[in-house]
C-alpha cells in the first residue's frame, strides 16, 4: 500500500448508529488531518493531529470523535449523526513542520446519513 | 486572518483551448506557501504544485503552468491545450508559515473546470 488510504469508502447509516471512519498513510508522515467537504461547500478542516496530540479542533459537534493511536493512523468515530454531516470525510497527512508543509489526501468516505 | 479567493465558479470549455484557474490570497504573513490541487470525480485531491512566498519564478510542468504574482497577491494556473481527462475540481490553498500555522491551510471554494470533447 501506498499514499494514504480510507476506509470504507462509502457509508450509509441511520441516525442512531455508530460507525467509525479509518485512516491509514504509508508516508512517515507525522501530521494527520480530517477535512470535511459538502456539496457545494469548500473543504472544512475538523481536527489535526501532530505525533498523535491533537493540535485543532475546529469546533467540531461532539457527535464526531477523532483518535489517533500512532502516527500512521487516524479514527474517526460517529454516533447520532444528523441529515446534515452527509458529506465527502477526506483524511490527509504530511510532514510535521513550522507550517507550509504539503498535504497529502486519500480518496475519501462518501457518508449518507438517513 | 489568510483568505484565499477562487472567483470562478464553474469554467467549461472545449478541448484543446487554453484556460486559466484564478486564484487570488490574502495573507499579513511574509512567508508562506500556496498549493494547487486537482480533485477527479472520484474524490481524490491530488496534489500539483507548492509555491513559497519567496520563489516567484513561474512554472512550467507539461501543459500546466503557474503565474505567482506577489504584487497582485495572486497564484493562477494556466492549463495549455486541454483535454477531457483534466475535467475536474481545482483548488488552490495557503498556509503560513510559524509553529503555530503547522498543519493549517486555508483553501479557496475551488473551480469546476469541464472540458467538452
């Protein structure tokens, strides 16, 4: 495997579930990120993750609960989600610097919330 | 606060025409970084060029080019006899420099560009 990938790649689930979002990069990165992007709305970055700590969270609903066990790896679990967080959940990572560094991005998970 | 501003939303043309993707930014910072990203149907953001503030050459990679512009705050891109397969979401992104920025990075709205056989 190479680049970063997601899984699943599609999703559907109903309001009460809980389903969990993966992420994995075979870069050495040490940065991870989640990005949300819905129809006709520009990409929102949720939360960051720098060897592991978690450096922004973007005033993200607690209905979305990010991990990041190890450098290589990022979770993103969901539970009573509404309508609303329909959306392409893209995962990115990079290198871990003093800003500028490029992000690299996996093919995403295309959510359906019924 | 760093803005970036993609003015055109959808641009369709007819392939082998030449087109430009705006991108104008907003920034206090004296550096920084801009990004240009492609984004197929399928989802993917793939990644195309990273510019520092202090490199104002412009580029040539293939039948992509970028024009930096520090006087007009400006990073667009000029795709040269187009083709279907370049049919796709085009983004451009700044992020700033400083421990703080680390990670962050401001992207624009993106442009739909639709090349027509």
């Amino acid at each position: 495997e190479t680049g970063v990938t997601q899984t699943p790649r599609h999703l559907v689930m109903g309001m009460t579930n809980k389903k969990s979002l993966k992420c994995e990069q075979h870069l050495g990165h040490n940065a991870m990120y989640w990005y949300k992007q819905s129809a006709k709305k520009p990409l929102e970055l949720m939360f960051v993750y720098n060897f592991k700590e978690q450096t922004e969270n973007n005033s993200v609903p607690s209905r979305f609960s990010p991990e990041c066990p190890n450098s290589s790896h990022l979770f993103l679990h969901l539970h009573t989600l509404q309508p609303e967080d329909s959306a392409l959940y893209l995962c990115a990572s990079s290198q871990t610097g003093a800003g500028g560094e490029t992000q690299y991005f996996g093919p995403g998970t295309r959510l359906l919330v019924l | 606060a760093q803005k970036v501003t993609q003015a055109q939303t959808e641009i369709s043309v007819v392939e082998k025409e030449d087109v430009t993707l705006d991108c104008v930014y907003e920034t206090r910072d004296t550096t920084y970084y801009l990004f240009w990203y492609k984004q197929p149907p399928s989802g993917e953001l793939v990644f195309l060029i990273r510019r520092n503030s202090f490199d104002e050459q412009n580029e040539i990679s293939g039948r992509y080019s970028w024009n930096f512009q520090k006087s007009t705050s400006s990073f667009n891109f000029t795709i040269t006899a187009s083709q279907v397969v370049d049919s796709a979401v085009y983004f451009c992104a700044l992020s700033e420099a400083g421990d703080t920025n680390a990670g962050k990075s401001t992207f624009g709205d993106g442009t739909t560009l639709t090349v027509k056989p």
